[in-house]
C-alpha cells in the first residue's frame, strides 16, 4: 500500500499520526555493540513525549538546543521532543578521538556565535568541553523520564535548524518551518513512491542532511521503519551496511558517491537484491562508481540505482532520477534527473554557456538564515553549485562555483581531482580535499591535494600515483601531494571534509602530513 506524509500541521504531528495507526509496528532499529536493539512506534513516542516534558521544564522560553551526542534512542526521540515542546533542535557532529579539543571548541563558538544556542543535549561525559559558554543549560540523558500527554505540548511554527555542508568554510544555519518539510516529504514520498513494505537502512549521521532529513525524518514522518548505525562505526567496518540489507531486507539505501567505492573494496558478499532504490547523493555522481558498484555485487539490480541533487536550503532533495534512466554526461558526471513535484530550477549562465550557477525556487525552501537573512533572486535561491539541464531537462551537477581552482587559466573543479584521487589504491575514499593555494610569484593558483591513506601504505607510492592519475586525467600536475593518517582532515558538522579549514591548518603548520 503506497504510503505518504500525513497532512498535518506539524513534523511531530505526522510522527504521531503513524504511532497512533499502528502503535506497535517496528518503528526503527538501532546497532549497539554488535547487536541490533528494536523499537516499537509506540516505544519511539513514549521517549519523545517523556524528553518533551524534561526540555519544557528545564526551559522556559523558546530555545535553540544544540545536540552533539552519539547515536542511540535518546538521541532519535529527544531531537523529535525538543520540536514537540516547541524549542528548535540543532544537531552536530560529537567529538571524536581524532578531533583535537581546541578544534571542536572552535566549531562550537562558532556555532555559538552564529545561533546563541541556550542549550545543549549531549552525554553527560561531554559537559567540560562546553564549559564556560555562558548562560547554557547543559542537558543530558537521564532514567526519570515518564511519558507525557501529547496535549501538553504546541509546536513552535519553526521546526529546526539545518547547517549548510559548509565545504568552503564554517557552517550557515538555515532554519526550517514544518510546512516546508511536510510538503518535501509529501513529494518526495510521491516521487520514490514509498510503500507500506519500504524500509530504509543506513549509516549516515543526523549532522549531515541526507541522514537528518532522508533517512530519519521521512521514515518516522512516512510511517516506514528505518534500520540506523553509527556513522564512526560503519568507517571502520563498511560490511555492517551489507550484513544489515541481506538479514533485514530493506528496500531504499542513501549513499554519498565515495560510499560507494568504500563499500566496492571493503565489503563482502551479500544478498542486495532486497534494495530496490540505491540513492547516490551529496557529492558529484559518477557512472565509473555505478559500473564498480554493480561488477563488485552481482545482486544489485542496475535499475535500482539513481541518483538525488539534495541541498539543506532546500530541506533536502531538489531532484531524483527514476529508475533506470540514470545516464552518464560529460566527463562521467551522472544525471540527477528531473525535480521533484513543485519545484524549479534555472541556469543562471553567462555568454553562449550552457553551465552555470543552479538556482532553486520551491514550498521547501528554508525559511531564513539565523542572521535573519533569505537570499533571494526573484524567489529562487542561489545554490552556489554548478550545473546545466541536459536535453530531457533533467540537471547535471559538475561542481561548486566556490570552489573553483584556476591554475594558470584553466578553471579545475575540486570534485573532479578528488574523485581520481579516491580511486587510488591506498587512498582512503571521501578522505581527500583538493583546493588551490595562491602563488605569488606566478599570480596564479598551485593545485594541492591532500589525500589520507589506508593502512600503512607507502606515502611515496601513493604521492606518485596520485600525480600521475592527476595530470593523465585533468591535465595538470599538482604542486604538491600530502599524505595524512586516517582522520586527521577536518570535516564540516555536516561530515564533508572542509577545504577551506585544512588550508588554514595546513599553513599554519598545525597540520602535519606524514
């Protein structure tokens, strides 16, 4: 039975509406220490309702809460809680071990800064690293929480805070109304054509839009369970995912493009069979991906394999290719296919050129900045993102205008480089920036890539080829190529690796290649 987003006024109304239908459903699953924990719809919402009633007494006006916390059910329901008590949730990425506690400070003043969050939702062992940010509530999971009634509650009309990828610098929050991400799921469900028997499983973070919006809202919002691993986890065994689609059967996977590739050298054999939409996303799409992808697994279906343009501005997905249609475009670039229902796009281009900035005019789009600000150009929002509309008017994404490097006059796009460079041997996928750093001398830009390694591969190796792969391909010899230990670029709260703070670590000499 084909199944929708409910019409109702509100995301943690439409959660509600599915809880209530059938209460005791398998509402999603989480991956703990090995193990696989369910819970029922009813079980979901009794959390909800109880970390409601806790951010309602513990804040008594209309609050920002900032979640930095590892995956578990407290932080799934309390993220739909704080909606419900009407604060407006934000999440980031928690810190990890390979993140230095002066960088994660800096990520969190800048988050201050740009939000003035009033609390934060964390584990309790968290607390000192928020230390002295002056006048926030420090709130984290406790065992005296008891279900409230859903009456007891009214939902402010802005429903969260999403951070743009941030790639070219430090995030934007850009802030979202329910009835923006109502209408998205309506026709995002129309377009995938949910149904009742869909599941989706992954192991993205609720940082990163895609995990936040596709694969945790819409299958609470759709009434569709969802299968969920920790995104640390699943770096270090990329075969979880596998195992988790050939014992559960899920039918709807989102990978960013690298994904693909991490799985095609790490992963065993497994049934796939039950997935009948792969939804490649994030980053640039390539058709060498899709080829290895299905070479590597004989029961992934080739239909099954599309491809989303997706931005947070826009709550999340601006296109989706259907099945079977997705078809390669200059320099191996993949169609995103059309848009979806209610949305429009233009080329803003320049001269003859059929490429240009991908302006975006939809209901889903955010509702502003947190500076208060809605750039706008005659309702279409400017992506940054460079694109063109092939002859089915389906779009084409081949980089960020932002992200631009010119060397000597020719235009590189950094997305391209770190694509050839991603499929070294020995380099880790989707561990890569390239960017450009201004030679006085020559008045031009030099190429820089810095790449981190798998295992305990030679540097030297791996600085040759990737040299050699670069100039075969682009045309252009990098000026210089920097090995790193696994984790050690800096990646945005949306997980991305940020090119413009690796710059800056690296010429401050703060970060060190091998």
């Amino acid at each position: 039975m084909r199944t929708t987003c409910p019409d109702q006024p509100d995301v943690p109304a439409c959660i509600a509406y599915n809880c209530e239908l059938n209460p005791n459903a398998l509402c999603c699953a989480l991956l703990h220490k090995g193990l696989w924990v369910n819970y029922s719809r009813i079980e979901f919402w009794q959390h909800v309702t109880a970390y409601a009633g806790l951010f309602q007494r513990e804040l008594k006006e209309k609050t920002l809460i900032l979640f930095s916390k590892k995956l578990d059910i407290h932080l799934l329901s309390a993220y739909i809680g704080a909606m419900l008590a009407g604060h407006l949730p934000a999440q980031i990425s928690p810190t990890s071990s390979k993140l230095s506690d002066a960088e994660y400070r800096r990520k969190i003043d800048h988050i201050h800064t740009i939000t003035q969050f009033g609390a934060i939702f964390a584990d309790a062992e968290q607390q000192p690293q928020f230390a002295n940010l002056p006048n926030i509530k420090f709130l984290s999971l406790t065992t005296s929480l008891n279900p409230c009634s859903t009456t007891d509650f009214k939902p402010a009309g802005e429903a969260l805070v999403q951070f743009s990828s941030g790639t070219t610098g430090l995030q934007k929050g850009v802030i979202l109304s329910h009835e923006a991400i109502i209408q998205h799921m309506q026709a995002y469900a129309d377009n995938l054509q949910l149904d009742s028997a869909d599941a989706i499983v992954s192991w993205l973070p609720l940082y990163h839009d895609m995990g936040l919006i596709a694969c945790y809202l819409m299958p609470l919002m759709c009434g569709i369970p969802f299968y969920q691993m920790d995104s640390f986890e699943w770096v270090v065994q990329p075969d979880l995912l596998l195992a988790a689609i050939e014992e559960f059967k899920p039918t709807i996977c989102f990978l960013p493009n690298f994904a693909y590739h991490l799985l095609t050298a790490k992963g065993k054999n497994h049934d796939l069979s039950s997935i009948r939409r792969w939804i490649n996303c994030s980053e640039p799409a390539r058709a060498q991906t899709h080829e290895r992808f299905l070479s590597r697994f004989q029961s992934v279906r080739p239909e099954s394999l599309t491809v989303c343009y997706a931005l947070a501005e826009a709550t999340f997905a601006v296109t989706q290719s259907a099945p079977s249609t997705v078809t390669a475009a200059g320099s191996e670039a993949l169609s995103c296919g059309a848009p979806l229902a209610g949305i429009e796009l233009r080329i803003y281009t320049t001269g003859n050129e059929k490429k240009g900035e991908i302006g975006v005019r939809s209901a889903s789009l955010y509702q502003q900045f947190l500076d208060g600000s809605r750039p706008l150009e005659n309702g279409f929002y400017k992506t940054g993102d460079i694109g063109y509309l092939n002859e089915d008017g389906e779009l084409v994404v081949i980089g960020r205008k932002k992200d631009l490097i010119i060397v000597c006059g020719k235009n590189i796009f950094p997305q391209d480089v770190e694509y050839i460079t991603s499929q070294i041997e020995g380099v880790h996928p989707g561990r890569v920036a390239a960017l450009g750093i201004l030679n006085t001398e020559l008045g031009s830009e030099d190429l820089f890539i810095f790449a981190e390694r798998l295992a305990a591969q030679s540097p030297t190796a791996l600085k040759i080829a990737i040299q050699k792969a670069v100039q075969n391909e682009i045309g252009v010899v990098p000026k210089k190529v920097e090995i790193f230990e696994h984790m050690s670029l800096v990646k945005t709260t949306s997980g991305k690796v940020c090119r413009s703070r690796n710059r800056e670590l690296y010429l401050e000499k703060s970060l060190i290649p091998i």
